[in-house]
C-alpha cells in the first residue's frame, strides 16, 4: 500500500526533515500535490519523494549552466558593443543647430548630384528611371542608425548597374529586387560572422582592371542614348559593332546635344579649382569668398544643372513643334510601395503560356556566381571608400558591411537594386561641410519629394543628356595612372590586370573578376613559395676552447681578403670537431619559408652545389633565420637531404634556426642537435 507524507508549509524539501504522519490515501490516483503558503498542505507520493531527490543534482546542474550563460551574456552585450552596432547613439545626444544646417547643407547638394546619376544608373541597368531614385532613399535612411562614416553617400553605382545589367535582360525588374535581397543577406551574414577578411583576396591590380573594364563597358552601353541609336546589344562588343553597322541613322541633334552636354560637364567639374590658376590668382575680385562657393555650388550641382536645362529646352521645343531630340519618355510618379520583394514570379513563356517561378528557381538562374558575386564586389567599394575618408583612424569594415546588408534588405522591400558607396557622391558629400550621417535624411527627403512631385516633368529629359551624365561620371574610374607605377615597381602583378581588364571587357563582369582574383592568387603561390638561395663561401679563421668541455667555438668570415669585423664573427657550440674543420663550407642563404612548392628548388640548389664544388667532403651550412616555418612535406624532404648527405660524407648544418623550427626538425626528422648552430655574439677571440 502507497504510503503518504502530509507536510504544512508547501512542497516537500529534503532540508527540512521536519515530522511526518503517514495515513492510507483515500483516493486511488498515484499522486497529489497543493501547493501553497502557509498553512497550506503539500501531499506528495514517497515515490515522488525520491525522484524529487534523485533529481535535484540535475537541477543543480540546470542551474549551474544558466548562470554561466546568463554571465557570458552579460560579458558579450556590453555598452561598448551597443554603440558599435548602433553608431548613431554615439552622436544623437550631442545633435545641435549648427550640425543641422550643415547636414542640410551636404544633404540638398548631394540629391542635386545623386537624382541625375540614378535615373542614368538605372538606365545602364536596364531598368526603369524609378528604380533607380527607389534605391537612392532607403539604404541612405538605413546608414544614419548603422553607418559609421559621414562622409559616404550609398546607393546605385555604376560597377552595380553594369553587373545588373544582364540579369535584368533575363528576368526583369523583379531580378533585380531579388538580387538586391539577397545580397543584403549575404552581407548581414558575412558582416555578423566578421568574415569581411573574404574581400582580402581580391588585390588591387585586380581592382583597377575591374573597375577599368566596367567604366569602358558603361560608356558603351550610353552610346546608343548617346547617339540616338536603337538596336539590341548591352556588352561592350556587341554595342559598338552595333553602333558602326548603324552609322547612317545617327540622330545628330541628339549626338550634338550629348558631346555638347559631356564638355560643359567636364568644365563645370573643374570650376572649383579654377581659381587657384595663376591667370586668376591676381584678380582680387575674384578671390572673395561667396564667389568660391557659387563656383562650388555651380561645379557640384553641375548633373542636375544640365538636367534642368535640358528639359527646359526639351520642353519649349516640343510645345513648338521643334523637337528632334529623342525623350526619355513617362516615368511612374508617386512614391513606392512597401512590401515583401517578388519570391514568386509568372513570366510570359509565349502567348497563351505562362510560366510562374518560384524562389529557388530563380536563384537556379541567377546562379551562385552572381549570388556570390553581387555581396563581394559591393563591400569592397564600400569598404574601400570607408578607408578613405578615416582620417587616419581605424575604420570598423564589420559594422560598415552589416549597415550595407541591412540597407539592401530594406531596400528590397521598396523595388530597390543593389548598392553600394559611390565614389563621385561621397566625394560631393564631403566636400559640402558634412558633420554626421543625419545629412541622409535631406538627401533622401529632396529625393523622395522629386519622386512624388518632379517625374511628370522628366518626360522631357534627353537620353542624349541622361547619356551624358553617366559617361561624365564613370569616365575618370578608368584607372589607367595605375600602369606606370606598376610597371617600375611590380611589372609581374600587370599579368592579372591585364586579364581581368580583358576578361572583364570581352566575356562578362562576373568571370573577369574571379579569373583574375584566382590567376593573382595562383601567381602568389608560385612566387611566395619558391625560395631564392644565395651561395656563400666560409672559412675558419680561429678555433678556441669554450669553458664547456664539449663545446667548441668558431669564428666564421667570408672568403675575402679585408679583415672581418667583431659583429660578423659567428660563435658556434657543438658545430664540428678537428677533423671536419678542414673540410670545405659553403653557406646556403634561404630568404623565405619553406613550404611544399618550394622544397625541391631547396634539394636542387644543394646539389646543383655539390655538383659545382666537386669535394669529397663539405660542410653545407643553411642559413634558417629568415625561414619562420617548415611544413610537414618540407620536413620529409629535409630528413631525406639530411641522410643523403651523411652516405655522401656531407654535413648539413642548420645555421640560425628558431627554437619551433629546430622542435620540428629534432622530433620529427631525428636530426640530432649538433646539426644546429646557436648563435652568440660573446666570448669571441681574435
């Protein structure tokens, strides 16, 4: 029969023994508990008694590991970490007037600049004009709570667009949203993980010719706009084979209106520094102050100048009946819809078929490349750009790439394409007096007011000036000044320029660049791991007893005939004994560390020395002490050299080896300790 406990106070504790009463149970259930306070009553089986007790070391153990959880947590979400990953916090509290205007100030300037670029931008995609100003606002109005540099301008570039360019002929506007999502993914991902180390591989060589190509390949796809042109071709060859196969339908007032507009742009950009020429340096009129800013003003509003114009006059003619110029056309006001980006699509397969594709299989015709790509190539604009304008401080690349992820994302969910920092902008942007990242809020404020009120009037907008704009624009990424410097310093790093730049150019963005990244990486393997090992010849030039018994010391000089100096002379402990100090030394000068591709020039050049010396007996000493690491295939072929040389009557000896180096060589390879030298520069006689 079940016995049971009837304790006051609540539940059973195993602490407090105080008296029980045992008494049958009058109901038939197993076990029944009330718990309370007080005066109330717990009754509990004695067999749940003794599970109670059998268990309580487990609930220790649960206890033990929430409070180790609970103080790592307390150690990782520290206020240094808040601030890091909500920058803004750092400045918000410290916002005042004088910040205000000038962030308004940097803000109304940079929209004048980024609402021209943009709609150019979102041309060179291929998408509508709209897409374009989408892109511009949001990721922006994500960068003042994440963004730690005021200076940089995000949103559509010109690398971007040309990379979009090709999937947006395959799937749309809604590839484009897609591959703003998930690069704003892939970024969160890399930016939480810190794996920003990845952009690290990509060198600068394979940079400039990347960024060469895509401006090249950008100026192309403008031509058409440019010249009035209409045929189908959006690579570099397939556009100008176009353009010379359509030569004789040249619209020339819209090639006027084009070069036109790309000379008073190239003038404009230069106004600022007009002043500092010495035609103007004397005229004191000309050296006031609100002249220099309405010429700054006049140099950096200079696209959306030209851009106001040229609809003007656009405008007048075509109420005239005069128009000759070809117009961008309508663009879709208002502003955009917030919502979940377009994970399932129906594309149009032939009249009476459609076809509808869900998310993985647009991912299929994306493709990983272009997945993977699309991350890489903008942290490393934006990254780049955060380094310029530090100041010399540390830039945090982490938060920059969480805040470019997140800025994606969000821009996903208006119809937005990838971004990125752009040079041209950020450059405005810092130029114009900037003190925080608030300036995005009237940037991104003018531009959505031009979404909402301005685009009926960019109906009359010339291609031929929108062509313009963008030529102007990405012209000067051409990084041509990279060649000289590279010739007479590093001609061999030209290799991967120069296949990326045609890569880039002739096939497509997204192969270029990764060719060449792996061609450079492969041309440091090779040239990182084959050693260059310089032959010396050494003498003895005096032999003395140290106070050890075992040990003998030698002093070591080069074959020449001026005296040695004190600090050349080597000291050497458990090196030869009288018999082997006739024999003739050679010393063998290794600049690097010895890894698997480069171990067997190490084998040759010994033999190519013994060969050359032609001794029944040497003394080959290897110089260790630029080698910082051996691996293990390095070290088989160093055990096999090393027994080798003892059948041919030969001694190795490992001059200036470190202490990992020489536990390596003694416990895996046996090598015994007198084949090391240990170097002093003490107890030295002449």
């Amino acid at each position: 029969m079940s016995q049971w406990c009837i304790r006051p106070g609540g539940p059973f504790n195993q602490e407090d023994p105080s008296p029980v009463r045992t008494e049958p149970p009058t109901h038939s259930r197993m076990e029944a508990k009330m718990y309370g306070a007080g005066s109330e009553l717990s009754i509990v089986s004695r067999s749940t008694m003794s599970t109670w007790i059998s268990d309580s070391h487990f609930v220790e153990e649960i206890h033990k590991k929430r409070r180790r959880v609970c103080k790592r947590w307390r150690k990782t979400c520290t206020r240094d970490l808040l601030y890091r990953r909500l920058p803004f916090l750092s400045w918000i509290t410290k916002y005042d007037f004088s910040k205000l205007l000038s962030d308004a100030n940097a803000g109304m300037a940079v929209s004048l600049t980024a609402i021209p670029q943009t709609i150019g931008y979102a041309a060179v995609a291929g998408l509508p004009a709209q897409i374009g100003l989408y892109s511009a606002f949001m990721g922006p109005l994500m960068y003042i709570f994440f963004g730690t540099v005021r200076e940089i301008s995000v949103g559509p570039n010109s690398v971007l667009a040309l990379m979009i360019n090709s999937y947006v002929s395959e799937g749309g506007v809604a590839y484009a949203v897609i591959l703003a999502f998930l690069t704003g993914i892939i970024q969160l991902i890399i930016g939480l993980l810190n794996l920003g180390f990845i952009v690290d591989l990509i060198s600068a060589p394979v940079i400039s010719g990347f960024c060469s190509a895509a401006a090249l390949t950008a100026i192309a796809t403008q031509m058409k706009g440019l010249l009035g042109l209409k045929f189908q071709g959006s690579n570099f060859l397939g556009v100008w084979r176009g353009v010379f196969e359509n030569l004789s339908d040249i619209n020339y007032y819209d090639a006027g209106l084009g070069f036109l507009t790309i000379f008073l742009l190239l003038i404009m950009r230069k106004l600022n520094c007009m002043m500092n020429l010495e035609v103007f340096r004397d005229q004191a009129c000309l050296q006031n102050r609100w002249i220099s800013r309405v010429l700054w003003f006049l140099s950096s509003s200079r696209n959306a100048s030209v851009l106001i114009f040229s609809c003007l006059a656009a405008y007048l003619l075509e109420v005239n009946g005069l128009n000759q110029l070809t117009l961008s056309g309508d663009i879709e006001p208002g502003l955009p819809t917030f919502r979940l980006p377009p994970f399932q699509i129906e594309r149009q397969v032939d009249d009476d078929e459609t076809q509808i594709l869900n998310f993985s299989d647009i991912c299929a015709e994306i493709g990983a490349m272009g997945i993977a790509l699309f991350p890489l190539v903008s942290i490393l604009e934006q990254v780049a750009i955060a380094k310029t304008y530090s100041h010399g401080k540390s830039t945090d690349a982490t938060q920059e790439i969480i805040s470019l992820g997140i800025g994606n994302i969000a821009g996903s969910f208006v119809g937005a394409m990838p971004i990125s920092a752009s040079f041209g902008r950020s450059a405005v942007q810092a130029s114009s007096g900037v003190r925080t990242p608030m300036v995005n809020v009237f940037s991104s404020g003018v531009i959505l007011l031009a979404l909402g009120l301005l685009m009926p009037a960019f109906y009359y907008l010339p291609k031929a000036v929108l062509a313009a704009v963008v030529i102007s624009s990405v012209m000067f990424l051409v990084e041509y000044e990279e060649i000289k410097p590279m010739w007479k310093s590093r001609r061999i790093e030209l290799l991967p320029l120069v296949l990326t730049f045609f890569s880039c150019l002739l096939v497509n963005m997204e192969f270029g660049i990764i060719l060449g990244a792996g061609f450079h990486l492969l041309l440091l393997l090779h040239m990182g791991n084959k050693p260059k090992i310089s032959v010396g010849e050494i003498q003895a030039i005096n032999v003395i007893k140290t106070t050890s018994a075992d040990s003998t010391m030698l002093v070591l000089g080069h074959t020449t005939s001026r005296p040695i100096p004190v600090q050349q002379r080597k000291s050497v402990r458990e090196l030869v004994n009288t018999s082997t100090i006739e024999a003739k030394r050679i010393r063998l000068i290794c600049d690097r560390s010895l890894h698997f591709p480069g171990i067997e020039a190490f084998r040759h050049r010994i033999n190519e020395v013994i060969d050359d010396e032609g001794c029944e007996k040497l003394i080959i000493i290897a110089d260790m002490e630029r080698v910082l690491e051996v691996d293990y295939t390095s070290l088989k072929v160093l055990k096999c050299m090393h027994a080798d040389l003892q059948k041919r009557e030969h001694t190795l000896i490992f001059d200036k080896a470190n202490e990992v180096l020489q536990q390596h060589l003694t416990t895996a390879m046996d090598i015994p300790v007198s084949a090391f030298i240990q170097i002093t520069r003490h107890n030295i006689t002449v």
